[in-house]
C-alpha cells in the first residue's frame, strides 16, 4: 500500500527558545539512526523561508516520501510544513509533526532531561511518519452569509461590513433594541461627543441595509455544521418594514457566525464597604451617565458640594475573581468628572485611584485636560464609605500624604468595570467556545489570532472577548468580519481529508458505527449490507473506529497501527 | 529582608503575599486604628517590599493592630496586610521586646490557662450550683466556655445566661470545667507562635476526645480560632449565635416572657468580618418577643472595630483619648435603642465601659444576646 | 551517584481540541513539570481505543493519562462521554484482571487550563513515583 519510507528529519532551533534546553544537535544526530530516515538537519528556524526551502530541496533531491519537523505546536505550524513538504513533491498528510517547544524546551529547565524527551517525541513521530498514508485535500462550497450574535456597537458594524461586501448578515440581538450599552452613554471620550450624533445613525444605517435582517428579542437556539456550512436556529422576532414580527423560530443558513455579546456591568452590590443600594447619594458610572444627560446633578434637590469619583470598582480584584483591568473606567471618570466641572464650577470633584491608566489615542491628553478643569486626583483606594447627617463619608487613605482621610462628599459615582455576561457559559456551550480564566470567550491566539476561536468561522468582536472601550471595540468588530469574509469570498473552505473509511471486507454490518456516530456520516449500505461513510458528513472524531468490533472502519492518519506506533516507541 | 519576612510568614503559617501588594491604600483606609494612631499597615508592607523596615522595637504602633481583618477582608490582591502584622509582633516576641502587660496575659496563659491571672483550678467555680454535667460524661454539644466568660464577674452572667438557655432548650451540653484552656486566638495575633503551637497540640485531642459532633463557644474569638486553625476532626465548630439560631428554627427554643426594649446589634469582628456570620444574630433578636431591633449605620462589612481583640485587651494602645468604642456607643445610642447587644465577652468589656466613660448608661444599656434570650425565657 | 530514582513513563492520549491545547498553554506559558509524560495527540478523547491503553501499559508504560474537554464542550458533541463509559469499563476489567487500575487517568482538561495540565502531570508523576514502576509488562512477558 505504502511506499518504502524515505523521511526527511528537521529540527528547529527556534532561535533559542528551543535549542537553549534541547541539544538541537544530539537530537539530529540521533534521528539519523532511526529507521526509514534518509536526512535530519537542525536549523535556526524552520518555518522561516530559508528552513522551508531546505525541505523542498532535500524532497526533490533525495526522493524524500514522508517529512518529520520537530518544532512548535501542530496547531501553530502544520499547515505552514505541510504546504512546504507538498512544494516538494511530499504528500502534505505524509508529515508528521514532534511538539518539541510547548510540550518540551518551555516546560522542562533540565537540559539533559529535554534533551532525551525531544528524542523519545522524535522517534515517534517518524515511527507515524513511516506510516502514514497520502492523502488528497478536499474542500466544500460555503453558505455565503453570516450570523452576528449580539446587536450592540460590534455585532451592528460587524454585520454592516460583512452586508456592504454583498452579503446577508442576521443580527441576533436579545433585548428589544439594537445599541447595546453605547445606547446608555451620554458623551464619548475622548473628545466628549455626544452619542446621539452618531448611534441613531448607525441603528438606521443598520436597519435599512438590504442585507440585513434583524431579530429582537431573540435568542440562539442551536448551532449545527461546520465552518462554510452553519445552520443556526433562532427563537425570536423578525424585524421587517412593518415592524417587529410575531416570535417564532427561524433556521438561517450561514457560513461564519460572528459572536458580539458584550459584557455585564459590574453590580456594586457586591462591594458592601461602598454601601451601594443603601445610600441614595452612592451611584455607579452609568447612572451618572443618565444624571449628564438629563442635567440632573442634584442630591435630595441640592447642588452636591463634593462630588467623588471612586476607580477601579469590580476590576482589579481578585477577591472578586476580576483580575483584570476593565481598561475604560479611568477614561469615564475623566469625563464624568470633567463634565461635572463644567456643568457645575463651584463644585468640588475628587477621583480616588489607583493607577491613572488614561492609554490609547488623546487619552494622557484628555486626563490632563480632566486636571485643568480643576478635578482633583489623589492616590488611594477607597476603603470604606458610611452616613454623617445628610452626607457620606469616603474613608480612605491618601497614599502620597500617609494618611487616612474622612472626606465628607455629597455625591458618590463608583466607576463601575466589565464583567462576562451571565449567558457566555450557554453561548460557549451552543458553539463549543473556549473561555479565559476571567469568564471571558478564549480568542485563538492572544497576538496572531485575536479574533478567532478554537471553533473554525466563530469569530469574536468586542467586550465578549474582554473589555474594551469603543474604538476598540468597533476595530475588533470589523477585524471579526474581515475574518469572516475570507471563507464567504473565497466561496470554499478546506474539510478534513482526516475521514472514517470503512474495509467492506471486514465489514459485518452491524450498524454500530451508524448508532455511535453524532453526524450521521456512516449508513448501512442496503444492497452489500456494509457501512459505508458519507466523507461530507464524517468530522474524523474516531468515535466510530472505537465501536467498531471488527476494526473495520478506521480514521485516515489515526488508524491504530500508526497509533500503536507511536504507544511502542514512546515506552520502550 | 523582604524574601525574610515573606518567608517567616510562610513559615508561621501565615498568607501573607507582600509581592501581590500594588500599594493602593485599601487597608490603610479601611483600618480603624488608621486614624487615630501611627499605624500604617499599607506603608509597613511598602517598608518590607523595599527592604526599609525601621527597628520595630521602637514600633509601639504595631500593638494597635486589633486583628479585625479588615484589611485582609478588602485587600483587591489578597495580600493578607494582617499577617505582616502578626509576623512582625512575632519577630518581636523571640526578641522578648513586647508590652508588659502582653507579657503577663501570655505567662498567665502559659501557667493557669488563661491570660486573666487567675487560677486554673476557679475555671468552673462559676458554674457551681447550677446543674452543668462535665463534658467527659459524655454529650451532644461541647460548650467551650472562654476565658473572659469563666473569669470576668460581667461575662459570668453571660455563661450563666447561657447555660439557662441551653437547659431550658433541653440541649445535651457538657463543658471541660477546669481542663478547659485558653483556644489562643490572640496568642497566636500578637505573634507567640510557639505558645500558641502548645495550645494547639494540647487542645486539639483533649477537645476531641469528647466526642461530641459539636461543639459552641462563647466568643467569637474561640469560634475563629477552633474553626480554622484547630483543624478540628469529627467536630462542627459553631459559635452560640449560630447555635441558637439553629434551635429556634427547629422550634427547640421557645420563649414564654418578653423583653420589650429597643435592640441595637454590635457585630464583632471575629464573628461578622472575618467569619461573615451576620444574619444568625439577628434572626436570634428578632426572635424574642418584643424586641425593637434597630440598626445602626455602620454594620455587617463595613461595622467599626471594638479595638478589643488582637491582644487590645492587655495593651491599652497608643491612643487613649480617642476610643473607637466611645464612637460606637454614641452610634448605638443615637439610633434610639436602649440596649446595645452584643456577641462577644471582648466587644462587653470596651462597649460597656465606653458606655460609662461617655455618660450613657441612663441611655444605654450594654447586653450580651444570651441575656435577652435568657431574659425571655 | 547512589541509586537513581525511579522515573515513571506516562503515555497521554490528548484530544486535540482541549487537552492537547491545554498541554501548548502550559507550554506558552512556560509552567514547568515533570518531563515524564510522552504525549499522542488525537482529534477526540472518544477515539482513545482501550486496546491503546492496554497496549501501552502492557509494553512498559507507568501510567496512562486520557485528556478530553470538559463534560458539554467536546468538538464532537459527546466523544468525551463516550471516553468516559469506556474507560470506567476499561478500568473494571483491569481491576478484575488483579490488574492496577489506578495507574489509567481520565482528566478533563480544557484549553485555558495549562496549569491544570501541569498539575495534573506533575500529580500523575508523583503518584507513580510513590506506587513504583509498572508490574504488568513483566507479569505480561512470563
């Protein structure tokens, strides 16, 4: 069936990060021994463009049939080496793989131990490696059209973009209206425009676009398919010229979902200290917002003497389990607190921080104007606040004086951060997304791939990824649908060529691959009485080839004897 | 140095993270003493992060700390600022640089098995009489009297009041009598590491080999001491207010009087901040019939210390003249209440002299809540 | 110098999505462990064959540890499950053969979890260490 294995063996160095605790060389000279190898080299940098000509040049030269690198991560650089061994003339699935950075050079300091580790994984690389067949790549057509979860600012330019390259975009948006928090904002940072000049616009723009179709009050219901080929089922209302339409169920054919759920704004009451719901004078960032908005800054009718600002109020905590930063709230309480030194000049505005964390275009500039305007910045966490008469009182110790104050406001606004929404654990469920640490959805790679997921055309915009202020927001938007236009352009994407086949000669039709099988990809052939397994459908999870009783039906590239190649190397 | 005390305290079995700390002021402004004494617990930890520390035997503010905790309850980096305290008073007690009157209250624990001065074997002396069964005898519930309560003539009427509820609810109680030793709570806050070592290994198997499934203290103190540093095996730890809350929910507590007074409820630090037990007090007041339960402004998380625990009970603090307790009383007062309650043998002893210095006892009155059970009764 | 120590042989059958992502955070973030833990990387925890396991602790292995996504995040809806109904089997049979079943781990670790993969190698490696090496390859081999 298989050619005589003739493998080529290529070590990276990866600059240092592998070839400082892994001998590059001693494994390279050892590889040379194994059986079937014809090659090994090591080289600084394999995926560079140099280390992928080597080899395309040792392919063509020596006749080389299979490729071994032992590198980084599969999921980082295999489809980079497999593309290089096929410009060689090597069938792309005749490479193999050996994780000698992440599962060796970046967790063990021991040089000698890495060192005999990386061998061990090398070895059973090229023992697969010997093994393994060709295979052909195969692609699908794509369901041109993408489904935006969420109706705040991301979701609403997410689906603007994916609608002007010419395609259908669905927003799912759970609440009665499109906006999301930015509907709640007065003015912007930091150039203090008011969102009423630019969100009526952008709801407008959205609703009349011809490619967009809006649901209120809706929700996703299931996710089916794969990456070019979703269907996702929505509960909720249509809306159309004549309005909001009855509730009901909605199945849309798309190719790439786009989640933009947004965050939850952090309940204070979980802060008792700062008395939030027990003084009418205690109020977060967003009811101020309100206050700006309507000119109503009075406390019981009086114009506040003292207004405070306390930063920092559901971030940074890890008590609270908000490690995190949630990057706006110094920015909004430079505003707010500007603004109230506009609105009311005789009135005395003090922001406890922290850390003034004012980054991003104009913002040192904009607290510095905060400061001119008269507002007061003193350093210190605000501990504890409680009544005297009419007033409050915010205890805390300004850090810079070493000394624990009582200072007597008649306002309070707690900067209040972000925090993941009580429903990201169904949406994570529903699409299989991964979540962060902070509650989170998990992007694919913090730096190359900030707005993928784990789950092939699941693309990520906005605070549902991790807070952000709106700038931000909508360039994570419209990345997330330049991401996912690339599989709606191109019209194909790539399936795994990694499916279940069935021997008929050993097959005995008992159907229980058909039983196990959650995507009904195989089905009993009704004339031979055999399974035979539809390669659309199949998603290679091997769940049939472990049922099978007669090891009939198999994975491409996981059949067990390339497996239990592998299992005999690694424990000899 | 910092690597020193970070290790010290790692080593005294202590939580401190020094190196967590972003020096935000948290503690120090929730603090109690923080205004009215030198003490700066945010700076201390900044001194120890840059190897800074002064000589500490010149430190006499570190005596002020009353172990409330409130800086540990609120620190956003879980530094544990306490704990460098306690570390510190440590480093100071192998020096033998403490206050004398700490140095008598320890000697005293160390020799009669309390810090009062008195003699171990008058431990029981103020249950004669009164029908309570030695908890070798075997019994449902170990009632851990406390120092304070079986020495101190006020707190005497507490664990007499105490005893007359537990009977009147046909609780299966017995109590260690003269055996019972100090649990070391505050042994162990003003850093006698080694005393309270003893306390530990000795206390641990005498207090389980009763057998008892339960067992309740009197004060708040035992109660935090028992419940996470015993280790206890086999035995639920509660403190009496739980306990009563428990039986008047399964109707074994009834009461047949009335105590018509207007209630106020004091929440001991050990009990409320650091053991977050706030509802069961309560639910115990409002139980008793005709009682008008008012609260104060500053309660539950955000209630204002007694400055009694920490070793505060043997150490006057460098401020004298302004008392927290005296802030406290007139709070209590001003809500109207006649009676101030209270859950502690500690919070009794500075609220009720406070309520003296200040002139308020024609006002008000300080009570323990077993006494408006008892009275009730 | 005297007697070196014993070092266990771990064979890991990860599945792709989760627990081989978790193993590549743990690298990435650079959190150390024991290097006795050899890892196989498969598309899903429910391909995990018992014949896998059986093999590699017939051939020598230590110790087996299995990692799949969290209950409810498998990328093939139910593979984790799957893995799991098989495994408790595998391990009956094994116990009933006198055969030690504690040496097979079932672990779900998820792809944010690189920590959780360290532990639970460093964990593994530690209780192997404590239990010995493996007799089952010579028991096999008379």
């Amino acid at each position: 069936m298989a050619s005589r294995p003739r493998i080529g063996v290529y070590i990276c160095h990866c600059g240092t990060n592998i070839a400082a605790t892994v001998d590059v060389e001693a494994v390279t000279e050892f590889a040379k021994n194994l059986p079937g190898v014809v090659i090994a080299r090591h080289y600084t940098y394999m995926c560079s463009e140099p280390g992928q000509a080597l080899i395309k040049e040792d392919a063509r030269k020596l006749g080389l049939n299979r490729v071994v690198v032992a590198s980084c991560s599969p999921r980082m650089h295999e489809p980079t080496f497999r593309a290089a061994s096929q410009e060689g003339g090597v069938n792309p699935y005749q490479f193999e793989m050996a994780n000698i950075r992440e599962q060796c050079s970046w967790v063990h300091h021991d040089r000698d131990e890495a060192t005999a580790k990386a061998k061990a994984l090398v070895v059973a690389a090229v023992a697969k490696a010997a093994r393994l067949e060709p295979l052909e790549d195969r692609e699908v057509g794509v369901t041109p059209g993408a489904v935006v979860i969420g109706g705040g600012v991301a979701g609403m330019v997410a689906a603007l973009d994916v609608a002007e390259a010419g395609f259908p975009a669905y927003i799912v948006e759970k609440s009665d209206h499109l906006g999301g928090h930015v509907a709640d904002l007065n003015r912007t940072f930091p150039d203090l425009e008011p969102v009423a000049e630019w969100l009526p616009g952008l709801i407008e723009r959205v609703q009349s676009h011809p490619n967009i179709t809006v649901f209120l009050n809706a929700q996703v219901a299931r996710v089916e398919g794969y990456v070019g080929n979703f269907e996702v089922t929505v509960s909720g209302s249509k809306v159309s010229g004549s309005g909001l339409g009855e509730p009901g169920t909605h199945s849309l054919q798309v190719g790439a979902i786009i989640v933009a759920t947004g965050y939850k704004v952090f309940d204070p009451h979980r802060k008792p200290e700062f008395g939030y719901g027990l003084y009418p004078q205690v109020i977060t960032t967003l009811e101020m917002e309100r206050r700006l908005a309507e000119g109503d800054l009075a406390v019981d009718g009086k114009e506040p003497e003292h207004v405070v600002f306390i930063k920092c109020v559901g971030s940074r905590d890890k008590q609270l389990g908000n490690p995190y930063c949630s990057r706006v709230c110094c920015m909004i309480s430079a505003k707010q607190a500007q603004l109230v030194r506009q609105a009311l000049p005789d009135t005395r505005v003090t922001v406890f921080y922290i850390d003034v964390r004012t980054f991003g275009k104009r913002g040192e500039e904009f607290y510095d104007e905060a400061r001119r305007s008269g507002v007061r910045y003193r350093r210190g966490n605000v501990s504890e606040i409680y009544r005297r008469g009419d007033r409050v009182v915010v205890r805390v110790e300004d850090t810079f004086l070493r000394r624990t104050l009582e200072v007597e406001a008649d306002l309070v606004v707690l900067a209040v951060g972000m925090e993941a929404r009580q429903d990201t654990d169904e949406i994570a469920t529903l699409l299989k997304l991964p979540r962060s640490a902070d509650g989170f959805f998990l992007e694919a790679h913090p730096k190359l791939r900030p707005v993928d997921t784990a789950m092939d055309g699941v693309f990520l915009a906005g605070c549902c990824q991790g807070p952000k202020d709106i700038p931000d927001t909508i360039a994570q938007a419209r990345a997330a649908a330049a991401s996912a236009l690339i599989p709606l352009l191109r019209g194909t994407v790539p399936v795994i060529s990694e499916t279940a086949v069935v021997d008929p000669e050993l097959c005995a039709g008992c159907g229980m691959c058909v039983e196990v099988c959650p995507f009904g990809a195989p089905a009993l052939d009704p004339l031979w009485g055999v399974s035979r397994v539809n390669a659309v459908l199949c998603k290679g999870c091997g769940a049939c080839a472990v049922t099978c009783p007669s090891k009939a039906i198999q994975v491409r590239h996981f059949r067990p004897d390339q497996i239990l190649a592998q299992v005999d190397v690694l424990v000899e | 140095m910092q690597a020193d005390i970070q290790e010290l305290a790692k080593e005294l079995g202590l939580g401190l993270d020094l190196l967590g700390c972003i020096q935000c002021g948290k503690c120090t402004g929730g603090c109690p003493v923080s205004i009215t004494t030198a003490l700066n617990v945010r700076f201390l930890v900044y001194e120890a992060l840059v190897d800074a520390l002064p000589d500490l035997g010149g430190m006499e503010e570190l005596w002020d700390c009353t172990c409330c905790f409130t800086c540990v309850e609120r620190c956003p980096k879980d530094v544990r600022p306490a704990e460098l305290i306690i570390s510190l008073r440590s480093q100071l007690v192998e020096s033998g640089k403490i206050p004398g009157t700490i140095g008598d209250a320890l000697m005293s624990i160390f020799r009669q098995g309390n810090p009062l001065g008195f003699a171990r074997e008058d431990r029981a002396a103020w249950a004669e009489g009164l029908g309570i069964k030695s908890a070798r005898e075997g019994c449902e519930v170990l009632w851990f009297v406390g120092c304070v309560p079986s020495y101190d003539m006020r707190s005497q009427a507490v664990a007499k009041a105490a005893a007359k509820v537990f009977q009147a609810a046909g609780v299966d109680f017995g109590i260690l009598g003269t055996e019972e030793t100090c649990c070391g709570n505050e042994v162990r806050r003003v850093g006698e590491m080694g005393l309270f070592e003893m306390l530990v290994e000795e206390g641990k198997p005498l207090l389980e080999s009763v057998g008892a499934p339960t067992m309740v203290t009197t004060s708040p103190h035992c109660f935090n001491t028992f419940k996470h540093e015993y280790n206890l095996e086999g035995m639920e730890v509660l403190h009496y207010t739980q306990f009563l809350a428990r039986l008047i929910e399964e109707g074994k507590l009834t009461f047949s009087g009335k105590v018509e007074r207007v209630v106020t409820y004091h929440d001991p630090c050990f009990l409320g901040k650091q053991n977050h037990v706030f509802d069961e007090p309560r639910a115990v007041l409002q139980a008793i019939p005709g009682v008008k339960f008012v609260e104060m402004d500053r309660i539950r998380e955000r209630s204002l210390c007694c400055e009694g625990g920490g070793g505060r009970m043997w150490f006057e603090g460098t401020n004298t003249e302004e008392r927290l307790a005296f802030q406290r009383v007139h709070e209590a007062a001003e809500t109207g209440a006649e009676v101030l309650a209270v859950a502690c043998p500690f919070c009794m002893s500075m609220l009720e002299d406070a309520v003296k210095v200040q002139g308020l006892e024609d006002r008000l009155k300080v009570m323990d809540i077993l006494e408006l059970v008892a009275e009730a009764m | 110098m005297e007697t070196t120590e014993f070092e266990p042989k771990i064979v890991a059958f990860l599945c792709n999505w989760c627990t081989y992502t978790g193993a590549d955070l743990a690298g990435t973030s650079r959190i150390q462990y024991p290097p006795n833990v050899r890892i196989i990387r498969l598309m899903c925890s429910g391909s995990v064959d018992p014949t896998y396991v059986l093999k590699a602790l017939l051939d020598g292995a230590d110790g087996v540890l299995i990692g799949g996504c969290h209950p409810g995040d498998c990328h093939y809806q139910s593979g984790n499950y799957k893995a799991r109904r098989r495994i408790i089997a595998l391990k009956e049979i094994l116990k009933q053969a006198g055969m030690e079943e504690d040496r097979v781990w079932l672990r779900w670790i998820s792809a944010s979890e690189g920590q959780r993969f360290a532990d639970t190698v460093r964990k593994m490696t530690e209780f192997l260490k404590e239990k010995g090496p493996n007799p089952m390859k010579r028991e096999w081999a008379v």
